[in-house]
C-alpha cells in the first residue's frame, strides 16, 4: 500500500505542476478524476445497457465532450451489466444497470434502487399511436426527406440517428440510421428537462405541489432565498448559484457524476441574483424540482416510480422510456430519460394538444398556456418552463419556422419540436456537435414537405367534388 500510495501521489503531484502551468485551480485537479470517471461510467452503462450501443461507438461519443476524458479505461462486465470506468488508478468510478431503471452511479447506499418495484407495464398493439404502436404508411414524399436527409446529415459528420414526423396526431414518416430503429432508447440529455417540467405540472393539477408556496424549500425559510418562486425556477431564473459549468469542481459536475443525491447541491447553493431577474440555464435547478416531484409523489423510489408509470407512462402509452436515478433514488430529471423518437414524439404531442393525449389530461391547459409565454428576466426571455421558444427575444432561434415553435432541446443536438401552427412535431436524435445541425434548414424542408402534400390532398379532394358535382 506505501509504494502504491507513493506512485499515486507522486502522479498527482505531476499532474498539478502541469495543470498549474496551464492556468487550471487546485479545486479542478482534485475534482478532475472522480468527474471524469463519474461521467464515464453513468454515460457508457446508460449507452451500452439502455441504448444498446457498443463500446467503440460509446467511447467516441464520450471523448466529444472533453479531450480529459480520451485517457478514462472503460471496463465492462456484461454478465452484471456493470461498467467501471478509470484514470490512471488515480479515480475509479462504477455504473450499475437495473432493469426499469436504467444506470445508476454506485456511490453511497443504494440499496433503494435494489430493493426497487417497477410497476406491470401494459401494451396496446393494435391500438394506432400515440397510445398505442400501430401506424398508417407512411407519406412517401415526408419520408424521402427525412431518409435523405439521414443519409446527408452523416455524410457531414452530424450523426443523426432517428428522424420522426408526427402531423394531424398521427406518426406520417419516421426514419433511421443503420443500427437504429423505432425501438431504440436514445438519450434526450436537456430534453429530460421539459418533460420533468410536466410532471411538475401534474402535481401542480393534483394539488400535491402548490407553485405560490414560499420558501420552495424550508432550507431556504431564512434567507434571501426564501423569495424564490416555483416559477422563478422553471423560467430558469432562480438566482442560485447554480451555472451550468462543466468543469470538475463546479455544482453541475458534482450534482451528477460525483455525488449521491444530485439535489442537495442545489438545496445548499447561495443567492448571486435576485429571483426573477436573470436567466441562468442550470441543471442543478431543474433536479431541485424534480426532487420536489419525488417528495409529493410520497418521498420513496417506490411511490416516485408507480407515480410515473401510472401518471405518464400508461396514460401517454409510453413503451421504450427509461428515466434514471441518481444513487439516492431521485431522478436525475436534468438530463437522463432514455426514449424512443416515438416517445419523444408523445410528449411533444401531448404540448400540442394543450395538455391532454390518449383522452387523459396531465397538465391544465392553464399551464400550457404559462409554459409557453416568454419569461420576464432582463437577458433571456425566449424560455418558458423548460421549453425553448422562438419568440420573445429580439431574433427567432430559427428564422425560417413559424413564429409559434418552441422545443425540448438537448446537447448533441437532440430536439423534440411542436408547431402549433402546422399541427407538427418533429424528433431528432443522435449526435452532433452542440450548435452544428442545421435544425433550423432541415425542419424548414420537413414542414414544405408535409405542406406540400396537404396541398395535392386538398386539390384532389376538391377535382373529385367538382366531378361528382357533390
């Protein structure tokens, strides 16, 4: 134990002299491997054991993030569906996969996910989506787009995976790259955060949370932090020093790659602005709320998870969806759902339809109407509650859309998008660099494409009329 204790720190010592040299905190360098290990072991075992994707394809996707994380050794044991991941016996970090709830980081006492209940699941195969799997053929002319545009999209390198159209409340076209299908589970990353947003919504409806009550949390009853609303936190705008910086040793990084629970980060963070003011994009905040979730689903993992299936995941007809905990029992509801684009779909539909999907309402039209109205801070008002508007601000996110689109969006480009106008939605996943797919051409040739097709619907209809004299 001496000589292997001399080594290691002998090689922390190294690293220290080296990230000193290039500017990097003490703070980084004593964070820098369980961070790097943490991510490499939650994102892989989510990957390979949700997703179904292999090791090489996994250990590329990871290395996007971070050139820190090429050095991470991913180790995975099949047979346990554990993954372990390492630096340079420096940060030794694993990743447990349970069925119905994904992968979960072993730190701390787990023993709630082991002795988890995961509620029946019942299907409806015959019945046409969304409740159901059943789908009419597709139009030709929208699904010639999409695969098209599959097959350019991963010429230029942007890895698009699935691509889905959803017009009239019925799936009109859906296409995928090779290795993918309409089964597949994709991670959503932010887009976990829109739909936690319903779930906080739901209890609103219920009367289980109420989103006037002061403090938000009793933590915060004799502070400053006392006049954060609800509302300041689905806008975004808590005023918590919350940022979304991913380096090690910031409140993001630790909240889901090196702690236990991912909320209580958040719950003891300090006051930088007050609420309301600003916009300040942070995970950290969204996992405050779905730690409020949990506590008014009954404060269990067991009572949080028959919440969810017999909430959501019956009534929307949810059938390739995994939402993922932290090693507490919480679900990491910042980032980590695993879905089908079909499922992603859902949930955009379910906006669309202004709360309600399979004749079961889930959230008021109310606060549909709330979600979607521009917020009010000084820097950012083009976000709702945890949907991206392309109205509000001085310029639209996507010029070439209709004004009243708005979107789940998550890094690497995944994009559940509603157009209320065009009664679309359309799904994206895979994996581009942050700010490369061109979303805003793509989903502009997609809606031509449907239009276009309602309009020779609509000429033939009329010359039949005219025919028939009818």
């Amino acid at each position: 134990m001496g000589k292997g204790l001399k080594v290691t720190v002998g090689l922390v010592g190294a690293i220290a002299v080296a990230s000193y040299a290039t500017g990097l905190t003490p703070n980084y360098i004593m964070n820098a491997p369980a961070v790097a290990t943490g991510i490499g072991a939650l994102f892989t075992c989510s990957a390979r054991y949700v997703s179904g994707i292999g090791p090489e394809l996994n250990k590329k996707n990871l290395n996007t993030y971070s050139s820190s994380l090429e050095p991470v050794e991913i180790t995975y044991d099949d047979s346990a569906k554990r993954v372990t991941a390492s630096l340079y016996g420096i940060g030794t970090t694993s990743a447990q996969y349970r069925e119905g709830l994904g992968c979960a980081l072993e730190i701390g006492d787990t023993a709630p996910l082991d002795a988890a209940v995961i509620p029946a699941q019942t299907e409806q195969p015959n019945a046409y989506w969304p409740l159901g799997g059943k789908t009419d053929t597709p139009n030709a002319s929208v699904l010639s787009v999409l695969e098209g545009q599959i097959v350019s999209d991963n010429a230029a390198g942007f890895e698009t995976r699935a691509l889905l159209v959803v017009k009239g409340g019925r799936i009109v076209a859906e296409a995928y790259a090779p290795g993918f299908d309409r089964t597949s589970k994709l991670i959503g990353w932010s887009m976990t955060k829109s739909f936690n947003a319903l779930m906080v919504g739901n209890m609103e409806m219920r009367g289980l949370i109420d989103p006037l009550k002061k403090p938000v949390f009793s933590a915060w009853a004799a502070d400053e932090r006392a006049d954060i609303s609800l509302d300041d936190m689905m806008h975004m705008a808590s005023g918590l020093d919350l940022s979304e910086i991913y380096t090690p040793g910031q409140a993001v990084t630790a909240m889901l790659f090196t702690e236990h629970s991912g909320a209580a980060l958040g719950i003891a963070a300090e006051q930088r602005n007050a609420p309301g003011t600003r916009f300040d994009y942070s995970s950290a905040t969204t996992n405050l709320m779905a730690k409020l979730v949990y506590d008014a689903a009954g404060g269990t993992l067991d009572a949080s998870l028959a919440n969810l299936h017999d909430t959501f995941i019956g009534p929307m007809g949810l059938r390739e969806f995994v939402l993922e905990t932290d090693p507490s029992g919480v679900f990491l509801a910042s980032s980590f759902l695993m879905a089908s684009a079909r499922d992603w779909a859902r949930m955009g539909q379910l906006m669309l339809n202004k709360g309600t999907l399979n004749g079961t309402r889930f959230v008021t039209e109310n606060w549909v109407n709330r979600a979607l109205t521009p917020n009010s801070t000084e820097n950012k008002k083009a976000y709702g509650y945890q949907f991206w508007l392309n109205y509000g601000d001085e310029k639209r996110r996507w010029p070439d859309l209709p004004t009243d689109t708005y979107a789940a969006l998550g890094s690497r480009e995944q994009i559940t998008m509603t157009i209320p106008s065009e009664g679309m939605v359309i799904v994206r996943l895979g994996w581009a660099l942050d700010g490369s797919y061109p979303a805003n051409k793509n989903f502009a040739e997609i809606i031509a494409a449907a239009s276009a097709t309602d309009t020779l619907v609509d000429v033939k209809a009329m010359a039949t009329t005219e025919e028939t004299g009818s």
